[in-house]
C-alpha cells in the first residue's frame, strides 16, 4: 500500500526528487525495486541505459559508469546548434507549415472508398515488411509512417494531416549513453494524393522523412 501511495503521489516539481527508487524485501528469495522518475528528467531511451546499468551492477557490484558527457553538455550543444542554425532551422519550419489541415471530425461508422489504391500491397509480416524496405531503400519508421497516413485518409477522406512523431535527438553517438530528457516531437505535415499508389506515397513521404531529419533539433516549443 505504501508503494501504490507513494507511486500515485504527484511530484512536487519546487521540492521532490525526480527520481525515487522503493526496494521492498518480500522474503529471502523475492525483492522488488521500484522507479518512479519524472519524465522530463528521462525519455524511454534513458530507461533502457538504467536497467541496463542496473543488470551491470547486479551481476557485477563493482561495476563503474564512467561518462565523458554529461546531460548539461547536451543542452549547451543543442543552444550552439541552435544559434548557429537558427535562420535555417527557422526558414525550414515555416516553409514545412506554411500550409495545415483543417480540424477533422472522426465519424463513428467508417467505410472504405472503393476508389482507393493505396492498400494494394499485400505485406502480411515482419520478415515481408523488412524486404518491402529493403527493396524501396526506406526504414520501417518511413513503411509504418506512410501505413498510418493511408490509414488516417481511409478513416476520413481528408488528404491532409500533421503527425507529430518524437524522435529520440541524439543525433550525437557522444550522447548515447546518457540518462535524461533528449526525446524531441517533430511535425510531419502530410499531404497525400488518393489517385497515388502505396508506392508512390512512399517515395514522397520517404523525401519528406529525410528533410526533416536533417531539422530535427529544433526544439518543438519554438515550432510552434
């Protein structure tokens, strides 16, 4: 009860700490470490460096985390960046959002347009999907990303629609290994043409993924 009160409890961002760690004893061979940490202090990346570490230190005690990088350099990187990029970064922006959809009402009974070509390739599996990317020289970040559009465009009819996507910004191996708030959301904004096949939208959509890419780091607050 005390460790469902305890991670139910809001945090007093003025006077808590971020990061509470609760170790109950249950008996002599079950024991239970719980986390609680505040996301704007870890992203999910974050989370996988401190069960790893955690599994270091487990099977060996003396295990040593030795870090070149801290978090605060990450933040003066990103303000040097930033600054050196802000007219780039700025002209990029506008222009990707110069133009956006129209508020969508979702209805409750949805039928597919018989018109639409999109869903022609039949990709069934993981093992399949990987080989569609493979042959088109895409992610499945792109494949994925372009099945969501498609998807949304069968559920409305509307052709034009802004996904904000987090990306992990760590774009420097320099930063892979260290714990804290890196993630970043991004808008993709979206315009598809229903006439197009899945293919077609692919190629566009994989253009579009490329060029923000190279604009990722402009923090989402000053985006929009």
């Amino acid at each position: 009860k005390d460790i469902n009160k305890a991670l139910n409890t809001p945090f007093d961002l003025a006077n808590d700490c971020l990061f509470k760690i609760f170790y109950v004893n249950h008996n002599e061979t079950k024991h239970t470490l719980y986390f609680n940490i505040h996301h704007i202090i870890c992203d999910g990346w974050s989370v996988g460096l401190i069960l790893s570490q955690l599994e270091k230190n487990y099977h060996n005690p003396t295990a040593t985390i030795s870090h070149s990088k801290r978090y605060q350099d990450f933040i003066n990187w990103e303000q040097h960046i930033i600054t050196q990029k802000n007219q780039k970064l700025t002209e990029f922006w506008k222009k990707e959002l110069i133009t956006r959809p129209n508020n969508t009402k979702l209805q409750h009974h949805i039928h597919s347009s018989p018109n639409t070509h999109f869903l022609t390739e039949n990709i069934p599996n993981q093992t399949d999907i990987f080989s569609f990317c493979q042959n088109h020289n895409i992610t499945p970040f792109m494949y994925f990303l372009t099945a969501l559009t498609v998807s949304w465009y069968e559920l409305t009819q509307e052709t034009h629609i802004i996904i904000g996507v987090p990306l992990a910004n760590r774009s420097e191996s320099a930063f892979h290994n260290i714990v804290g708030l890196f993630v970043n959301t991004v808008p993709f904004n979206l315009v598809i043409d229903p006439s197009s096949t899945f293919a077609e939208t692919l190629r566009i959509i994989r253009q579009k993924t490329l060029g923000i890419y190279d604009h990722h780091m402009y923090p989402f607050n000053k985006i929009v």
